[in-house]
C-alpha cells in the first residue's frame, strides 16, 4: 500500500503570515501521534505567491480520513482570544490536493 500525500494550499496575506506561522507553532505535536501519521510541514512561498502548503504524508488514505474524523476537530479548534473571542483566520482561503507516492528517495549515506 502506498502512501498519501495531503497538501494544504492556503491563501494567506502579507499581513497576516506571522499570525499563521506562530499558530502553526503553537500547535506542535498536536498530529504527531495519530495512527498511520509519517510527516508534516509548513511551507512559506519565497517569491511571486501569496501561498503556503502544509504537507502531510500519511500511511494511507483511511488514516487521513480516520485523524479527519477524530482529533483533527481539536488541532484546528482555534484558540480562544483576548475577552473569549475567537481569532479572526490567517488565511483567507483553502483548497486541499491529494496524492498517492508513486516513487519516493531518499538521500544518499
């Protein structure tokens, strides 16, 4: 069974990508542990996109959709704000793309 790839593509204005960062910062660990969970990262656009791509590699499609389900709900909850406020989101819009790894290498020794 191949991996899969979930790639996060969020919209996120100049003003508003340290909120984004320190949020994503904030939530260390909170996907770590999730059955079937192979890796993470937040990527910042160096030039010409105002977009970042969170990357996560998963064991399989059913453990994305199992973690989805289940303790996602708590690691995107958004923290509560100064006077119980919810804070307003860093991005201002989201689309999710799916792959399955065909080939994967790794480095050299």
């Amino acid at each position: 069974m191949a991996s899969v790839v979930k790639i996060n593509v969020l919209t996120v204005p100049a003003e508003q990508r340290e909120v984004l960062e320190k949020r994503f910062a904030a939530r260390a660990e909170a996907v770590e542990s999730a059955d079937g969970f192979e890796g993470f990262e937040l990527l910042r656009p160096l030039e010409g996109t105002d977009q970042y791509l969170v990357y996560t590699k998963w064991r399989s499609e059913s453990d994305f959709e199992a973690w989805m389900a289940g303790s996602m709900r708590g690691a995107h909850a958004p923290a509560q704000g100064e006077g119980g406020e919810r804070p307003k989101p860093a991005a201002t819009g989201s689309t999710l793309w799916s792959f399955e790894v065909v080939q994967s290498v790794p480095p050299k020794s």
